[in-house]
C-alpha cells in the first residue's frame, strides 16, 4: 500500500471535519492520521490527513469528491517524496529509584529526543521525526518500561514553490495574530 498525505483548505466552520471525513467513511478508507489547525490566513483551516491505500486512481477520486464540499477552498494529494513532514511524540518512562539509569546522551544525540519533564520516578520524553523515526526510538526506550506513549498526527508541508494565497480566490486574507 502507498501512504497518501491530503491536504485540505477550507473555510473555519462549524460542522467541515465531518463534511470530510464522511467521505473517508462512505469509501471504506482509513485514516491512519489527521491533524487541523488554523493556517497563517485567519479563518482558513488545513487538515493534513494520512491514508494507505493500494488504488491511486480512487484517491485521485476522494481529492475530487472532497473539492466538491462548498466550504473547501483548495485540496492536494500528495507522495511522501513531494512534502516535508514530521510528527510528534511523548513518551512518559519509568524511572524508579535502583533501576538502570537512562542514557540521556544517546537519547539527545542518536535520536535527537528531548527530556521535557524531570519527576523522581519518571521522565517525559518529546521525539520529532517521521513514523519510522519515532518509532526506531520506540524500540530503543522500551526496555525502560513505557508508562505512557502519545504520537501526533502528521504536520506536512508542499515542496512545491507554490503557496496557499496561489490558490485562494480573490480577497483580501488577514494574517492570522
């Protein structure tokens, strides 16, 4: 299966996430990630959601149907090649009084992962990288006892020189403050 990262544009209204995520579900197509946020345009949205699918022909077919919904100003489908992309993750390890220490050097250096939080009996991690990157370092930490793990959903941006104002209609956009 191929990963597909889409990105979508809309309007900031009440209701759009599931405008959008309706058609995922009326094409049986997962979403392995979603992230929303506001762009640097106030009152505009970007949705940057992760799919696999095997049919590039059906996810060219979603992009349409998915441009089709009023409130979407511009949508793009994307290979990983054609985007910088990075998510997120904390990990919340255990760190008991007795038990081998954490090789925090190793930690910073070979997988450029961060200690965010000091306790007695634990430590908060925050890694950035791909899927594959977070969890290299997931393997790596496991044997410390993960106590909790959260990961992001993928923040992505186009490699192409085109910008967003290059697809929005004609206006006056405020920067977002």
């Amino acid at each position: 299966m191929t990963t597909y990262t889409i990105c979508v544009f809309t309007e900031n209204t009440i209701g759009i996430l599931n405008k959008i995520t309706t058609i995922f579900t009326r094409r049986r197509i997962n979403i392995e990630s979603l992230t929303v946020s506001e762009t640097e345009r106030k009152g505009i949205s970007r949705f940057t959601i992760v799919i696999r699918h095997e049919s590039r022909e059906a996810v060219e077919k979603l992009v349409r149907q998915i441009r089709k919904i009023i409130e979407v100003l511009a949508v793009f489908g994307y290979l990983n090649d054609d985007i910088a992309y990075n998510e997120i993750a904390m990990f919340k390890i255990s760190t008991p009084i007795g038990a081998k220490p954490l090789d925090i050097e190793t930690i910073n250096k070979t997988y450029k992962a961060w200690v965010v939080y000091w306790h007695l009996t634990y430590v908060i991690i925050q890694k950035t990288g791909t899927e594959e990157e977070i969890f290299e370092f997931f393997n790596y930490i496991k044997p410390h006892e993960i106590l909790e793990f959260v990961r992001s959903g993928r923040v992505a941006v186009s490699k192409s020189p085109q910008t967003l104002v290059d697809y929005l209609p004609e206006a006056e956009w405020e920067y977002y403050m």
